[in-house]
C-alpha cells in the first residue's frame, strides 16, 4: 500500500467518523432539540437523499474533467460549511438548506474517493484496497456513533451544536490530509473529455454489462441497505416484538461481522469469480430474510426470536462484506480509460436512488403487512442470485475474475487487461 492509498484510507475512515458523529441524531436534533416537529425532520432526511439525486449526474462528469481530488475537496468544504451550519440552525428553512448543502456534500465525496481508489490500484490490489475501504468506513461509523451518543444531550442544544461542529472540523482536516495526496495520473481519453455530458451518459447506458450491474446494484441496494432502519427494524418491532435495546444489539451484530469477516472472505473473493460471489450473497441473505420470517412469524419464544432477529443483521452483514471487495472493483473494471469517475458516480447515483426508495416500501410494508414483506424481500434476494448469473454472462473472463490476468494488469480506471495485452502485442 502506497503513501497516496494509505492517506485516502484514512480520509474514508474519517469521513465516516464525522458522518457516525451525527447521522443517527439527526432526526431527535430537528424535531425535538430545535423543536421544528417530525414533519420537518422527516423533511431533512429527503433532502439529503434529493440532494444527492440532483449533484451525482454532474459530479462524474466533473471527475472526468477536473480529476477526482479537486471535486473531492470542493464536496469535503461544503459538507463541512454544512454540518456547520446545521448545527447553529434553529429555523426550518436554514436546517433544510445546510441538510441540503451537507447530503450534496457527503453524496460526491463517494465516487470521488472511489476514482482515487481506482487510480492509485491495480487489478491485483484493487478487491482488497476496496475491502479496506468498506471496513474502515464501518469502523468510523461505528465508533463515531458510540462517542457521539455519549456527547449529546437532547436537553441542551449546544451539545448538538459541538457535534456538528467536530464533524466540520473531520471534514477540514481531511481536506489537509487529503490535499497532500499525489495520485497516479490516470489516463485521460480524449474523446470522453470532448463529449458533451449527455454524449458520455449515451456511452455509459450502451454499456451492457453496466447497465446490467447497475440494476443489480439498485435491487442490492434495495433489498438490503434500504431496509435496515426502515422496513426491517419495523418489522422487528411489530411482528417480532424485539425491543429497542435488542435493535442496537443486531446492529453492533451486523457491523461486528464486518469488521471479524472482511479480510477473513477476501482471499475466498479473490479466487472466485464476482458474479458467483454476488450470486451466492444474494442466497445468504435469502437465508436472512427466512430467518427473520421465524423471528416474527414462526410463534416461539421472545427468547428465540431475538436470538433469529439478531442472526439476520449478522447474515446480512457476511454478505456485505463478500462484496465489498467485488462490486466497486468491478465498476471500475467495466469503465474504459478516463470514465472511472463517470461510472463510479452513476453507480452511487444508482445506490442513492434504493436508498431512497427501498424504506419508503419497506416502512409500512415492514410495519403492518407482515407476512408478505418478508416473502417479498427473500424473493428480492433470490432475484439478485438470478441477476448476477445474467450479469457473468456479459463479462469478460477477466473482468469476472481478475486473478485470471496473471501478470497481466488492469490499467488504472479500468482499462480491462486483455485490451491492455492486445495494444502491447
């Protein structure tokens, strides 16, 4: 691992740390500490997924123009000028636009640091500079969180307001962390740089491999992530009758296994091809959603179904951490020379929008209709096993399976190794 590899680890981890810091208060501080009631707080958290909606078509195409470390500094300073202002916010309409100016923030630094990511790694280093990525970001969330809920005090804003301003201060020291890093230069492809932005979104969506990994990301997405504090703890609550406490343990459970299994599945992931691994993930989980169908519908005891709630956090959380080295990789294999920003960022476009949408179904679905919530998300999960045998079909033996190359190499963003091979020959 590089110096410039080392330092961008360190920005995704800190960047998670102040992201931990805040996020899960966020909906106590506006509705409660500033008393701006749950229909504004519920409004926040939209805006930070529209804002994300509305910057990620141009951030890749910004990526591709200016490189990913201008556009990384410029969303770091605006998260920062954010969270900020969201903490010395007291009206309805400032909490909303500093929300906005945070999410839009937070929504670019992903695809930025996933560029840089590509840029500073090759094939055979690439699965596990990802894998780091995702663990030390599960690490930062979860420790900023627990020092975070130990500083606030829903009885006094100021304390909010020191949270938020820790978290400005994690955005500006990576902004100094991050400006002394000094990449790779990518190889830069003319024509995508003189192509108007609907001319390189027409290339990316001719991409059928992409477009197909882009549907597979959404149902992901949707059948996993957007379910975790929305539908699925709902359900929880409702059908399962788990109690708060016992929500918190599941959720230390799922980024337990994370941080236990990351390195411990990597060199399995490293052998196998990705469309496998995803396929076998989406059976994992297959597995989590029966198993949280006995903790709430299968009538045992408290005991037993606390103990099958907490198992389903913990399966899903094996199968995040088999694709963390897979997915992202495999985005950035797929983009010819010079659009790694561009796939990168409609990806996290892609992400954002099951994020979006996966807990405004899963909620109430997850909350009164029991039974068929279930059915639908383990049918959700099989679907991904489908997509992903669609998905090896249209993939080069080496795009699916890098360790393939040999000595061969994938060129920084993403030119695939045979192409590379066929140019020298």
């Amino acid at each position: 691992m590089g110096a410039a590899m080392r330092r961008i680890h360190v920005g995704n981890a800190l960047s998670a740390f102040g992201l931990g810091f805040t996020v899960p208060y966020l909906y106590v501080y506006v509705a409660q500490v500033r008393g701006l009631g749950s229909v504004t707080a519920g409004l926040v958290l939209a805006v930070f997924a529209v804002a994300a909606l509305i910057v990620l078509p141009f951030a890749g195409r910004a990526i591709v123009r200016r490189g990913p470390l201008p556009v990384l500094l410029a969303a770091l300073v605006t998260a920062a000028l954010g969270a900020l202002s969201l903490g010395l916010s007291a009206s309805a309409a400032t909490v909303l636009m500093s929300a906005a100016a945070l999410g839009a923030g937070q929504a670019v630094m992903q695809p930025a640091l996933a560029t840089m990511i590509v840029d500073c790694s090759s094939s055979e280093t690439r699965s596990r500079a990802f894998a780091t990525q995702f663990f030390l970001q599960n690490l930062g969330l979860g420790v900023g969180g627990l020092i975070g809920g130990h500083l606030v005090d829903t009885s006094s804003a100021a304390s909010f307001t020191l949270l938020f301003a820790i978290e400005a201060a994690m955005f500006l020291l990576l902004v100094a962390v991050m400006a002394t890093v000094r990449a790779p230069r990518a190889p830069r492809m003319e024509a995508a740089l003189g192509q108007s932005a609907g001319g390189s979104w027409k290339q990316l969506l001719g991409n059928r491999a992409m477009v197909q990994l882009c549907v597979l990301g959404f149902v992901l997405f949707f059948a996993c992530y957007g379910q975790f504090e929305s539908g699925l703890s709902a359900y929880g609550v409702e059908a399962a009758g788990i109690s708060t406490s016992a929500l918190g343990t599941a959720l230390a459970a799922n980024t337990l296994v994370i941080v236990v299994a990351q390195f411990a599945v990597l060199k399995f992931v490293e052998r196998r091809k990705r469309s496998r691994v995803i396929a076998a993930v989406g059976l994992i989980w297959a597995v989590a959603w029966a198993v949280a169908g006995y903790a709430g519908l299968g009538h045992g005891s408290q005991t037993m179904a606390t103990a099958a709630f907490i198992s389903t956090y913990a399966l899903f959380g094996l199968g995040e951490a088999l694709l963390s080295p897979t997915v992202a990789p495999l985005v950035a294999d797929l983009a010819p020379p010079g659009l790694a920003g561009q796939y990168n960022s409609a990806f996290a476009l892609v992400k954002q929008l099951a994020l979006a949408i996966g807990p405004a179904v899963g909620g109430p679905l997850g909350a009164s209709l029991h039974a068929p919530y279930i059915v639908a998300f383990l049918l959700f999960s099989l679907g991904i096993t489908v997509l992903a045998v669609r998905l090896g079909r249209q993939l080069t033996d080496v795009q699916n399976q890098p360790s393939l190359a040999g000595s061969r190499v994938v060129t920084q963003s993403g030119a695939p190794a045979d192409a590379v091979a066929a140019a020298e020959a």
